[in-house]
C-alpha cells in the first residue's frame, strides 16, 4: 500500500479522523502503542480495506504544541502546529484572569500568536466587572489583540474572522464562556460536521474528544477545545518563563543578574517596571503564581 499525507481531524483515543488530500475524513488506528498523533498534526498513513479505513504509520514533525501536565505530571498534548491561541473570555461565569495569562504565556512558549476574545459583550457594562475591562484594557496596552464579540447578536464576527484568517487557530478557555457557540456562529454548518465526525469514527454522535478541526469559510483552520476548570502549560523546553510574560521583555534588559528571575534580586528591571506602574500588578501576581506553579511540576526550576 502506498502511503499518503494527512492531518489529524479529530483525536478519540482509540482511533483518528485523518483528513485526506481531497477532504474526505478516514477514520484510522496507530500501527503502534507509541504513536500518538493530536489534532492538527500531520501524519503519514496507508488506506485499509480500500479507503473506508487507514492505518496511521508516522505522526510528521510538529511545529509546536499546546501542552498541559496530566494527573501524573507527565505532558499531556491538546493540540499540535497551531499559529494562533484565541483566549476566549466572557463576564459570565466570573472570569479567570489568571488562566488567560497561562494560556497566552502558553502561546509565546510554543511560538504561536495571541489574541484575547470577549465572548457575550452585550454583557460586559454589567455592574462588578471592573477588574475585566481593566484587564482587557491591559492585554490590548501590551499587544495583544482584543476582539469584543457575541455569539448570540453576532456581533464582532467580522473581525474575529479576519484575526483568523491564514492562521491554523485554537480556540480555549474557561468552561461556559461560549466556545461552542462562537464556533455555531461561524460555521452554522458545525453540528452536522460534529455529526459527521462522530459517524466516520463509528464512536457514536455523543464521543467526547480533545479537540476537533474545522476549516472556515472565511479563510484559516480553526480548532475547537473542551473548556477547562484550569489550566497550566506543561513545559516550555529551554525558555525562560519571563517570555511568557511578553511585557516584562524591555524592563528585564536592566536586570543587574542575568539569570535574574524577577522575583526577591537586587536591582531588578522588571520588579521596579512593577514599582513605577509600568508593568501590571496583577500581571506581576500571575508571573509569580506561575513560577511556583513551575517549581512544583519541575523541581529545581
């Protein structure tokens, strides 16, 4: 059999969805236990049974990967060769600002972009909601596109669309910010190609996966992910954590230590950017969470 290129659909654990050259979705096993190919990779694979079925026989390099820790503290891949991590957000339930941080420190660990999304902003003048327009206002002050939409008005589709475009984008956040329904807006079409992937996989239409691939119609992939309670990168490789933190990048410059981490150092560029108002408090608190997030998942760090 000869082998052909693909990219991976849809993960179920058991099997994948393979997308072939011409769009057709090939529900495919591993050829073995260590292959373990996510969504959005490419992978080589040889058709079984004519071409109902494939077998996956080489997982290709990764650009990158969006990781987590699992249970046992090993790296868990959600996703892989993404260009763009969309942070979705939303004033209902009580935003995690503290998660979106992680999640866009995750994006410049993996060499991806970033931009924040602030789902059902017809409800975003509601009382209490002061410490998110602050910290939406900071996110776009240190670069960071920010794009105010509402799956249910559909307002702000155009411009989300557009941030998209030529992007292989992933779409994560907390549980219940609208993720399914800001991918409902953009493909109408969603729940029968849900339904599709669920009849190819033969895994049944309510299968739960790690995530899906879809194309839009406007340009670019887009990858949808379950919503999380919480979330921290796994690693970084050799990347030191201050460039997660796109903002501290100038100050740390002035840091009298070169391996200074911006914590109790003397002479420290970027706890005095703190001091003077030039860098975000609560971004600095979040740094600082993450730090001894890290120094338990990788003693010694």
């Amino acid at each position: 059999m000869s082998r052909e290129q693909g990219i991976v659909a849809a993960n179920f654990g058991r099997q994948v969805l393979v997308e072939n050259a011409e769009g057709a979705l090939i529900p495919c096993i591993m050829s073995g236990r260590k292959l373990r190919p996510v969504t959005g990779d490419r992978v080589m694979w040889e058709p079984l049974d004519g071409k109902n079925k494939g077998l996956v026989c080489e997982v290709l390099p990764r650009d990158n990967e969006l990781t987590r820790p699992d249970r046992r503290g090993r790296t868990d891949v959600l996703a892989a060769n993404v260009s763009q991590v969309m942070v979705v957000c939303a004033p209902r339930p009580t935003p995690d600002l503290f998660l979106i941080d992680r999640y866009l420190a995750a994006a410049a660990f993996m060499g991806a972009s970033a931009s924040v999304v602030l789902n059902k902003s017809d409800l975003e003048n509601e009382a209490g909601l002061e410490p998110l327009r602050e910290a939406l206002v900071e996110y776009s002050k240190i670069g960071y596109p920010v794009i105010h939409t509402s799956a249910m008005s559909m307002e702000g589709l155009a411009p989300l669309c557009a941030q998209m475009v030529g992007h292989t984008s992933i779409l994560v956040g907390q549980s219940g910010v609208g993720k399914s329904s800001i991918l409902n807006a953009l493909l109408p079409e969603a729940d029968i190609l849900t339904g599709e992937l669920s009849e190819a996989s033969g895994e049944g239409r309510h299968t739960t996966t790690a995530s899906r691939l879809y194309h839009l119609n406007t340009g670019g992939e887009l990858i949808d992910s379950p919503g999380v309670r919480d979330y921290a990168p796994a690693a970084f490789g050799e990347a030191d954590l201050t460039n997660g933190f796109i903002e501290f990048a100038e100050p740390a410059g002035s840091c009298k230590f070169a391996n200074c981490r911006h914590l109790h150092e003397p002479h420290c560029g970027v706890t005095q950017a703190v001091e003077d108002g030039v860098i975000c408090p609560r971004r600095y608190e979040s740094y600082k969470r993450l730090t001894r997030l890290m120094e338990q998942l990788r003693p010694g760090y």
